[in-house]
C-alpha cells in the first residue's frame, strides 16, 4: 500500500497522520520521499509542513529570520550555557561564531589531519592481529573523542566518561522532541560533570597565562589567550559554553556517519569492491566520493526541523506554493532533496562522482556545519582505514549487524584477514 493510501485511510484523525508519517520517515524513508516528491511536495499535516524538494529544502534553510531553528536555545541553556547553533542572526550571533572561527580556523586542517592519521594507525595497529574491528567501539566514537580532548581541548576526563556526557547531551537536545524526563536527567548528570570539567580547564589555564606558562594549543587555549582581548573575550562562562557546544557535535555525528557508511557499502559488495580499490589506489577525495554518495542512501541526518516565525510562504511563485501559519514545524528533508531528480540526475544510481556542493550531509544556509571542513577529512581518513583492512567483511551474525543506542550507532563488527590467517 502507498503512503497516501494508508494516510486517506485516516482522513478523520489528524494525529494519526502524523503518527503515520512519522512511522514511514522512520522506516521507508525514500519510498516516503519518492511518493510526495511526485505527488505532493509540500505535504500539509496538523502543525507541520514537509518540504521535500532540493530548491524548497534549500530555500528554507536559506531563509533563517522566517524559519529559524526549534527550541535547540532552550535545551542548550540548560545543558552547559547558550550556543550559537541556538541563535538567531544577530549581533550576538555573529560574535560567538566569529571568535569560534578564530579559534578554530582552516589553517589547523594540516595539523587536525596529521593527528586524525596518528590516531588512526595507531587503533588499526593495536587491532591488526586481532581480524575483528568494532567500527564504532574502537574507531568511529574514539577517534573524535580525540579529537574533542586534543584538539579542542577537553582534555583531562577519562575517555568513557567524557564519551558517554557528550551522547547525554546530544540526546537531549537533538534526540528527545518529548522532552522525555529520563533522558533529561541524563543530560542534566552529564552537564554537572563536563561544566564542572571545562570550568576548571579554563580557570587553571587562565591563571598559568597569567603566570606566563606555555600552554598546550587547542581551541580551548586559544580561547583563554584570546580573553585578554576585549574584542575576542566572553563573559565567565562564554569560553566553557562555546568549547561544549563544539563537542557535543563531533562524536555522534561524525561515528553515525562512518558505521552508516560501512553499513551501507557491506550491504553492496559490488560498490565495497570499487571502494576498496578507491581506498587502496586512490585519493582521500575519491573515498570521500564513496562516503557522501553512501551517505545520501543511508544519512546521519535525514531532516532537519524549522520553526516558522512568521506566516510564511513556501515555494513562492510556482504551482505548490502553501502559506503556513506562524508557529508551524517545517521539516525539511535534506534526504528527499538529495533523490530529487532535479538536482541529482538518476538518484536512484551510486554514482561516487558527484559535485561535492551539492549534497546536504551538513546542511545548509547560517547554521551550516562549523565541523564541515574537518568532516571532509576526517570522515573519509577512518572510511578509509577500513576498507584498507585485508579481506574486509562483515562479521558473521548478530555481531555483523549494525546494534543502535537509540539514533545512534552502538557497534558494528568486522573481520579481516591477518598476517597468521
Ligand atoms: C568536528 C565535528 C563537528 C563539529 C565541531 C560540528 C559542529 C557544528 C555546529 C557548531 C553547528 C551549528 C553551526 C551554526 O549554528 O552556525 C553544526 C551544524 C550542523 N552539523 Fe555539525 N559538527 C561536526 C560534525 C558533524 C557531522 C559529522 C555531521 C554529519 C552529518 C554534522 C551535521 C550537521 C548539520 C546537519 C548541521 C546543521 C544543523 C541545523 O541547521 O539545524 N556535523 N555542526
């Protein structure tokens, strides 16, 4: 049955449509997609509109003061202090996300891909005679994790611990639209601990300045050495609500992505095979060729929500023009556009060589990604790591399928072949 079958069967309970639509989004996605794309584009149900064509997907982001981001300001208030992603355009706005990009800016790529393939040797190594590899466990949480100590600083917590705060609050604040009070106090556990952690680094870091130490340079540091600058200072706690608002999402993002990207190629030997030799032969970007086309079919993200601030229209000037009220949920398939014709000639074909600016994986418009620059490396250096294993494949049985946490990945074996095998 398709969707609008199942969906006119409900004509007289508005809640179950949505109930309906959601179950499909979670399920047949692209069937779902597929369907309205043709059908009904912009498909208006009880206090939501879904946008599912690219320019439509597009222009939404594209137009932030009529649909800005959901109640993310609140949730990050509360979890370790107000963050850019939370903001509307503005002065405020455009001051945090400034100094942040002075302080993580594209001239550490050099430095960021180094320690990425440090770090990476390092697991396949201490892995290679083993011939199993937990993707997520050992590779796709860790090496963000360092980064999240190394790079950007918060460094000092032990490992799990600062993993499992960084999951808690991502949860919450992307993850629980029910505002589920469970998942809540998690967060609120998990904030204590990281709040206190970062805290402590910037008032221990700030005082060896000012005693003249040399301090070890992460995004953090560089925060504290630039407060001695008005122009470039925060308040008390500004440097601490910044630093958690960056790592918060870099860990589950970044490993969703890689165990959905092998996921998806162990599925379809034949792309694995001309992945493996992309890996082995090629360019990293060639394997990031490999790794944002098997993300389209099986993405991290497949919407994003906006809130309409004003009555807004959508799709203005053409046929499936709607005006939706102030206050309406606009969810905005970035899956969908990334399969409409229009934009992406044969959507239904893996085809690795596609323009890289048109895909969606890290949004679009003001709060495009802050990490995007370093995901074009990173996410394909650990892709990469894999498929260079001998002999690549999925483990046998239960411990070969891809175990969820939730949204988020939990674990995914591999086997490989070793020296003695
Ligand atoms: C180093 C890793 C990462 C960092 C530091 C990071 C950080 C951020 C930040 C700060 C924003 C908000 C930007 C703004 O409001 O101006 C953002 C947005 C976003 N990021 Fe990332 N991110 C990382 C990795 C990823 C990965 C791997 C994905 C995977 C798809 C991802 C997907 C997104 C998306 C879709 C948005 C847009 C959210 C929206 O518009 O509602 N990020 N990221």
């Amino acid at each position: 049955m398709s969707f609008f079958d199942e969906l006119n069967a409900f004509s007289n309970s508005p809640l179950q449509q949505v109930s309906l639509f959601q179950q499909w989004l979670a399920e047949r996605p692209l069937a779902l997609f597929d369907e309205l794309r043709l059908h009904v584009p912009i498909l208006q149900l009880p206090g939501l509109a879904v946008v599912t064509k690219y320019c439509d997907v597009a222009d939404v982001l594209a137009r932030d003061q009529e649909f800005g981001v959901p109640d993310y300001a609140k949730k990050m208030h509360r979890a370790t202090g107000d963050f850019f992603l939370g903001m509307e355009d503005g002065p405020d706005y455009e001051r945090e996300v400034s100094i942040m990009r002075l302080a993580s800016n594209r001239q550490d790529l050099t430095r960021i891909a180094g320690d990425l393939q440090a770090w990476i040797d390092e697991v396949i190594a201490a892995k290679a005679a083993g011939g199993t590899l937990d993707v997520v466990g050992d590779l796709s949480r860790r090496v963000p994790g360092r980064l999240v100590s190394e790079y950007f600083g918060a460094s000092g917590m032990p490992d799990a611990l600062l993993l499992d705060c960084l999951r808690a609050l991502f949860r919450d604040i992307f993850a629980n639209p029910g505002d589920d009070p469970v998942v809540r106090d998690a967060a609120a556990t998990a904030s204590s601990a990281l709040c206190a952690h970062l805290d402590n680094l910037v008032e221990t870091q700030t005082a060896q300045m000012h005693q003249g130490a040399a301090l070890a340079d992460t995004v953090l540091s560089r925060c504290v050495g630039m407060s001695t600058v008005p122009e470039t200072s925060f308040e008390q706690a500004g440097i601490r609500r910044n630093i958690a608002g960056l790592i918060v999402g870099t860990v589950d993002t970044t490993s969703a992505c890689v165990a959905n990207v092998l996921d998806y190629l162990l599925g379809n030997p034949g792309i694995l095979d001309k992945a493996i030799t992309a890996a082995r032969e090629g360019t990293l970007d060639d394997v990031r060729g490999y790794v944002y086309e098997a993300l389209r079919f099986k993405p991290q993200a497949p919407t994003l929500l906006r809130t309409a601030s004003v009555d807004a229209v959508l799709a203005a000037g053409t046929a499936r023009a709607i005006t939706v009220p102030a206050g309406t949920t606009v969810v905005v398939c970035l899956m969908s556009g990334m399969f409409d014709p229009d934009q992406f000639p044969a959507p239904t074909a893996f085809d690795p060589q596609r323009p890289e600016r048109d895909y969606l994986h890290f949004g679009s418009g003001m709060h495009r990604c802050f990490g995007r620059h370093i995901n074009r490396l990173q996410l394909p250096m650990i892709v990469r790591a894999i498929l260079r294993l001998p002999g690549l494949r999925r483990a046998a049985g239960a411990d070969g399928e891809m175990r969820l946490d939730g949204p988020f990945p939990n674990r995914l074996i591999v086997e490989f072949d070793t020296a003695r095998s």
